[in-house]
C-alpha cells in the first residue's frame, strides 16, 4: 500500500560481493509473517536507471521488480548490468509487471 512517488533514481556504477538480492523493487512488500493481502494502492516507481552494475548474489534471485498491480512500474532501464552467482550455482531474474528496458549486457535477464 501507500501513495506518493519514487522517481528520476539511478544506481550506477556499484559493485556488489556476495549480497542477497542485489537489485530489487517489490511494491508488494510486507513484513509480517502471515502473507499480506494485495493492496489497491502503491508508491508510484517511474524512471529507475541500474547501470554498470557488477558483481556476485548470495541468492538465487539476483534481479527481482515485483510491482503493483494498480501501478507498475516505468520507465526502469538495466544497463550494463551483470550479477553472477557467489560459489556455485546460477543466478535468477523475476520481472512482474515492470515496464523495462535493456541496453548492452544484462545478465541475468528477464
């Protein structure tokens, strides 16, 4: 839930090591232990910029945008990015109504 906005945000040049979910947007986001009902309302999330992005991911999932039903996300771009597994293992990407864009290499991709 919630209203209000987050916009024109970039992340650029940042190397991670060994970070649980390294690049992540859930507007979906509850913390209580029993699940949460989805919400009819969110902060609106436009014009996010990840670009040159490196590194390695604890977990599995090392992208993850799980947006708002009544308000997706916009406007997100990934540039550069790549994010590898820390150990063994691959590394995951989950885009759940995200409207996103791509330039160069994006590891992992949606």
């Amino acid at each position: 839930g919630g209203s209000g906005y987050a916009k024109n945000i970039i992340f650029q040049n940042v190397v991670m090591n060994n970070v649980s979910n390294p690049i992540i947007i859930d507007q979906n986001y509850c913390d209580q232990k029993t699940p949460c009902e989805q919400q009819p309302s969110a902060v609106k999330i436009s014009n996010v910029v990840f670009k040159n992005i490196k590194g390695t991911s604890a977990s599995e999932e090392a992208i993850s945008f799980d947006c708002s039903k009544s308000f997706p996300c916009q406007g997100v771009l990934l540039q550069d990015v790549n994010l590898v597994r820390q150990g063994d293992g691959d590394v995951d990407a989950t885009c759940l109504k995200v409207r996103l864009q791509k330039k160069g290499n994006v590891s992992p991709g949606c």
